[in-house]
C-alpha cells in the first residue's frame, strides 16, 4: 500500500508564486481604485448595488488570493 501512495505537490509550480502574487495583487488594487473612484463621483441616486457588489467581490477575490500566493512566495505556508 505504500508503494501506491503519491505525494502531495501543488498545481502551481513554485517558480510562479511571485509573479502571481505581483499580478493578482495589483489586478485586486485597481478594481478597488475603480470601486473607490464609483463611490466618489456617482449619486445616491445612479448608484447600482449590483455593480457595488460585483466590484467588491472581484476586488476581494483578487486581493485574497494575491495576499495568498505573497505568503506562499515568503514561505508561509498556509
């Protein structure tokens, strides 16, 4: 049975774990720029909650998962 066992290797080679932290960290930072800008300059009354969530949620993905390759790429691994 230990001969059949595999190791557990990650999907993303560890070459790549800065260079996508870099990438989804500044994707994240310019959806939250262009959200702050909307909040900024729009009305209470052309404001759209779906655009505000729609936003949100792709800001916070981004910013997630770059925070999490950042630690992977420093050698925290989580």
């Amino acid at each position: 049975m230990a001969g059949s066992v595999k190791s557990i290797s990650s999907p993303v080679p560890v070459t790549l774990f800065p260079t996508l932290a870099a990438l989804m960290l500044t994707i994240g930072l310019i959806v939250t720029a262009s959200f702050f800008i909307y909040e900024a300059t729009s009305s209470r009354k052309t404001r759209s909650v779906t655009k505000e969530l729609i936003t949100g949620t792709v800001a916070s993905v981004f910013l997630g998962f770059g925070s999490l390759f950042l630690l992977l790429a420093s050698g925290v691994y989580v």
